[in-house]
C-alpha cells in the first residue's frame, strides 16, 4: 500500500515539474519570433538568442529538480541520444583546438541549448494533450507573425520600421526578410503535414486559414532559398504519408495528393511565367516571377546574389581543406571569412568575376558545420538526421493514425529546415534553431507515447537509478537534508550559467547608447562600460580606437585598434592600423597591414590608393624593386593615376633606370599637365635632361 501511495505521489510531483516545463516551452514558442529590443545593437538578433538561451537552461534546471525530487533518474535511452551527445561533445570539445576560443565560448549557449531541449522534452512531454498544446501554440503564433508580414506588404506597420522598402519591408519581427521567411517555413510546413492528415488533429478549417496566411506571407517574402525548401518538403510530406498507410485505400488517397501536387505546381508555373495582366512587374505575381526565373537568377541583383553565394561556398572550402578532420573551433566562421575570401579573390580572376562582401554565415550549414566541426562534427549532424528519419520509418506501423499525422507533421517541420540550410543558414537563428529542436524533441515524445505499451511487455531500454535506496538506512530527514543541498546546488549553478548569458547581451545595450551619445568622451564611456560586460566584443575596441584616431590620439588608437584585431575581423581594420603606424612612421610595422588591407577591399578602385602608400612605404624603406611591384599593380587597375605614375618615376630611379623613370614622369605631365604631381614631375624631368645635357657636353 504504501509503495502505491508513494507511486502516485511521485507521479503528482513529476507532473508539477512537467508542466513547469511546458510552461517554459510555450513561452519559448511565443516569445523567441515576437520578442526584440529597440535599444540594442542590432535590434533583433540578440535579445532572440538571449531568450533562447535562458529559457532552455530553464527547462534544463526544473528537469534537474525533478530528478532530485523524485529521487529518480529515468534514462529513457532512445536511438537518438547517441548521435546528439556526440554532435553536442564534438562542439564542447573544438573549444580546445578552436582558432578564437573567444567566439567560441560566445557560440556555445546557442549550439547547447538546442541538444539540451531534446533530452528534456521526451522525459518531460509524456501526454498527447501536451504535445497539441504545443503544436496549436506554435501553429497560432505563426498565424500572427505571417498576418502581420501580409500587412508590413500592404505598407501597415509600426513607425520605426517603414523605412524599410521592397521585399525588405516584410521582414516580421526578424529584421531581416530572409529570417522571417526561415522561421514561418516551420510552422507552415507543421500546418500543412496535419492538414493531409484524414484524421482530424485540429479543425480543417482552423489549419486551411493557416496555411493561406503563412503561405501567402512566405510568397511575399520573395525567399528564394525557402521557395525550394517548402516545395521539395510537400512531396516528402506525401511520401511519408503514403509509406505509413496501412490500407490500399489510404494509399491510394495519398498517390492522388501527390498528381494534385503536381498539377497545382504546373499551374503556379503557369500563372507566374506565361504573361498575363496579373504577373505585371509591379504586381506580387510579376515580382515573384523577377525573382525566381533563369534571367534574374543570371542577371541583375539576383545575380550577383548568386554569384556571391557561391564566392562564400568556394572560400568556405578553402577553410574546410585547411582544417579537414576537427574544424577551425564553434562559432569561429565569421572570424576567419575576410581572411579566406581575400585568398580566394587574390586568386586567378575571382575579384572581377564574383561580388565582394562579408559573409558572417557560409549559407550552407552543412559547409559551415564541416568548417568549424571538421568532418567528424558533419558526420555526427549527419548521423542525426538518418536515425531520426530511420526511426520514424521504423515506428510507423505501431502508431495510431493521430500519432502518425503528428509524427509527419513535426518531420515536414524538421525537413525543410534542412532543405532551407542547403541555401541559408536556419541553424544560426534562435527562432528557426528553437523550433528545429523542439519539433525534434517532440518527435522523440510522439514515439515514446505511441509505444508506451509495447515498451512496458518488452525488456526495458529505462533503467531507474533509485537514489533513494542506496542506502536504506538513511533517515528521511538526510535524505530530505540532501534533496535541499542538491536543489540549492542546481539552482545556484543556472544562476551563474544565466549570469554569463546576460553580459554579451547587457554589452550590445551599451553599443546602442554609446551611439546615441553626441560627445566623443561619453561615447567612449558607454563603450567602455560595454566592455566592462564583454570584454570579447571586438566592435567596441573598434569604435572607440576610431574616435581616438579620428581626435588625432594616434598611440591609444592602436591599442584599442590591435584589441579590436583579437576578437573581430573587419574590412577597414588593417587599413585603419596601417594609417596609425605610417603616422608614427613605424615604416616596417605597417607593410603587413597594408597589405593585407589590399586584400581586404571591397572594391578595386578601392585597392588603388593602397598599393600606391605601399609602394611610397616600400620607397623610403630603400626597397626599390617591392616599390615598383606595388605601382604597376596600382597602374594596371588604374592606369589614369597620376600618383601612381610619379611613385613608379621615383622607383625606376631610384634603381638607376633613368629611361623608365623619365618615361613615367612625362606620362603624368599627360595625363593631367595642372596637377601638382605633374608641376613636380616637370621639375624632376627638366633636371634629369640638364644632367643629360651636361652629360653630353661632357662627352663632346
């Protein structure tokens, strides 16, 4: 009797602790897409992560409590669990060999936070009805977001975002519409798997609105990348749909969805490229056609976009080959980009042929977890994603026919995520990386429910650890003492976890005000109390190393300069340091900067004026023939510059090369004879022909 009492007991607390986590779910569900805060830099991204963050640890710490509530630690070993501790111990590990650990410590609450969700959800999700809470909630709020993207397009939006134009202006509460359009691939994709469904999970009705909406706002969005995503994700919804049906009839129902799907993609290919009054330029069917047809696709701004991406695919496998097997380390792609994209423009003729840039993201997940994972973390991400489908295939024929449309419904979620990931970078954003996990996690409860009973006649994979029991001959008041002592423990360990989550958060605050101020001194001020709360923000040094310089403080410049160099590789960075040490005339110090400041611009044009410092600095450092390198790369970009041309004059002759250098100093008297570089070179030339004058003279 009293192990039933205790039984039962058990079950109320583990429930209490279950629904904290559920309340802890649906706030992250909410909260993550609708959530920003105007007084941080940027606006959108952080408080996101910052919530994400804080809300998994939170659901990791009231599963923790439970355990020792309950005296009890119930492994539920699932097929997954292998290849997620792997993936999450590979990324721990990169810490060690990482190339920034800096980025990489700043990187881990996101990539932990994702894993954690998953163990938690199927230990703590153990009912049906929870599990539709949480797929109506994040079905309702994708509904509101994708109204809400419908009326951004028609122009109705808050003040302070309409200065936002074109397909930019629907961009959600992301800030970006490329980010809105990867967060609401998700719950349509979710919409859409139950819709198919013959069993009724929610009204038809209910579900058809929510695809119209967050249909019609993902075409808005104009997102190329999600466009393939959703339509490569409807035909592995059918698939799915058809493989789980048990009867001729049902499978017969599920071949006839596929030639509907067919037919309407023939005539959504109809509408959007044969002309007709309705697919005008102006008009939503026009714009979509210019985005996504083979002309835009090679032309225009849609193709430099193109051309750009894969730029950042060919540099982002130069990364890759150097570091094969472990990676450059967690979060350290953006820090190393600049420096790849630079070998990989200086290569052959890739400046000329692809866009410049800064890819913060390698647009292709599977390359950017290749890149800072090696390819052990790839394989292990790899390795998730097989057993999470092999699973699903292998559980179908034990489901009900509910169990079944939600197991699909949350799969056509996960799928075109990793469809989307192929051309962007869904991984990398709270609210897409949230719902990714979430839908994983839940996955893994929707088995563990639908076979609850067939668990319970088999061999148990659960194996409970009793605490408790151990040693029976404790008193209950030490073992109540010890639940207290680990409880406290807990609870003061996310503390700090938490703590450190807020700093970088609370030092993007003070970037916003620091940019606010007007005085130099109290922008400087806010920046330094910024760092104060992270002192791995390299933007900060940045910034305030430019009002240094800017106010003529050229040696505290460097400083903040270098520091800057640390944590953040920025185009103008080397630059601004190679101007610093030419102005102490620090001549050596500065050759390396400027050079790889040459690298770094965006533009050829851009490239001119360096080469030609290089190539003065090479000059008074008595290195004649790297001088003369150094100009004719500035003349053969731009063979109108005069300055240029004198540098090259005084190369020649500074190397006895009188012929050359008067040559080039009588092409700057041509090319702008009004100039003050041509009245010197005047100067110099009637001073080397009186010394031939005189030379002859001599010889006569």
């Amino acid at each position: 009797m009293k192990e039933e009492n205790n039984s039962l007991l058990n079950k109320s607390k583990s429930s209490e602790w279950d629904e904290g986590i559920f309340i802890v779910l649906m706030a992250m569900i909410i909260l993550i897409p609708i959530n920003f805060y105007p007084y941080c830099v940027p606006v959108f991204a952080p408080i996101k992560d910052f919530s994400f963050q804080i809300l998994a640890f939170f659901a990791l710490t009231l599963w923790m409590l439970k355990i020792i509530s309950l005296n009890r630690l119930d492994r539920k070993i699932s097929s997954l669990d292998k290849p997620v501790f792997l993936y999450l111990l590979i990324g721990c590990l990169s810490l060690i060999w990482s190339i920034n650990l800096y980025h990489s410590i700043l990187a881990l609450p996101s990539f932990l936070a994702g894993p954690v969700l998953y163990f938690v959800i199927p230990r703590s999700i153990k009912n049906r009805k929870v599990i539709n809470r949480l797929l109506f909630i994040i079905v309702i709020v994708g509904i509101i977001m994708g109204a809400y993207g419908i009326l951004q397009y028609l122009g109705i939006d808050f003040e302070f975002w309409r200065g936002n134009v074109g397909r930019s202006q629907v961009m959600g509460l992301f800030g970006n519409v490329n980010y809105f359009a990867e967060y609401i691939i998700l719950p349509l994709m979710l919409s859409l798997g139950l819709f198919f469904s013959k069993e009724k999970i929610f009204h038809r009705f209910f579900l058809l609105i929510a695809l119209i909406i967050m249909g019609t706002t993902l075409l808005l969005t104009f997102t190329r990348g999600s466009y393939l995503a959703v339509g490569i994700t409807i035909p592995v919804i059918l698939f799915l749909y058809h493989k789980s049906a048990t009867g001729e009839s049902q499978k017969k129902y599920y071949k006839k969805l596929i030639v509907y799907f067919l037919l309407l993609v023939m005539i959504a290919s109809a509408l959007i490229f044969i002309p007709h009054p309705f697919n005008k330029e102006n008009m939503p069917l026009g714009k979509l056609k210019n985005r996504v047809s083979l002309t835009a696709l090679t032309s225009g701004d849609s193709g430099d976009s193109v051309l750009r991406r894969i730029a950042t695919w060919k540099f982002t496998w130069m990364m890759i080959e150097d570091r094969f097997i472990l990676g450059s380390g967690l979060g350290t792609y953006s820090y190393h980009s600049l420096k790849y994209q630079a070998d990989f423009f200086s290569q052959g003729q890739n400046r000329d042929i692809y866009p410049h840039g800064y890819a913060m993201q390698a647009h292709n997940e599977y390359l950017q977890i290749w890149s800072e994972l090696g390819i052990i973390g790839l394989f292990c991400f790899i390795w998730i994603l097989f057993v999470y489908y092999r699973t699903i295939l292998i559980h179908f024929r034990k489901m009900k026919e509910k169990d079944k449309a939600l197991t699909i419904g949350l799969a056509g979620g996960v799928t075109v995520v990793l469809l989307d990931a192929v051309f962007g970078f869904p991984l990398q954003l709270a609210a897409s990386l949230s719902l990714f996990w979430i839908f994983m996690g839940l996955t893994g409860a929707q088995i563990n429910l639908a076979n609850a009973a067939e668990k319970e006649n088999k061999a148990q994979v659960q194996r409970k650890v009793d605490m408790g029991n151990r040693i029976i001959t404790k008193l209950p008041m030490a073992i109540m003492i010890r639940k207290i002592i680990l409880s406290l423990l807990v609870v003061l360990m996310m503390a700090g976890v938490i703590t450190l989550f807020i700093r970088p958060f609370v030092a993007r605050i003070y970037w916003y005000h620091g940019n606010r101020q007007r005085s130099y001194n109290e922008k400087i001020q806010m920046y330094e109390k910024g760092l104060q709360w992270n002192p791995w923000l390299g933007e900060l040094y940045y910034n305030i190393a430019t009002i240094l310089s800017n106010n003529g403080l050229n040696t505290p410049a460097l400083e903040y300069y270098i520091k800057a160099a640390k944590y953040v590789d920025q185009h103008y960075l080397p630059q601004n340091i190679a101007k610093i040490y030419l102005q102490k005339d620090s001549l050596e110090e500065a050759i390396p900067y400027l050079e790889k400041a040459i690298v770094y611009q965006p533009s050829r044009q851009d490239v001119v004026p360096l080469y030609i410092s290089l190539g003065k600095t090479f000059l008074s450092l008595k290195q004649n023939q790297k001088a003369e390198q150094s100009f004719l790369s500035a003349i053969s970009i731009d063979p109108g510059d005069v300055n240029a041309h004198y540098g090259l004059a005084g190369a020649y002759l500074s190397q006895g090369k009188t012929e050359l250098g008067k040559e080039s100093l009588q092409k700057v008297i041509d090319l702008d004879p009004n100039s003050k570089v041509a009245g010197y070179a005047g100067v110099l030339l009637k001073k080397y022909e009186l010394e031939d004058t005189r030379s002859e003279d001599l010889v006569d």
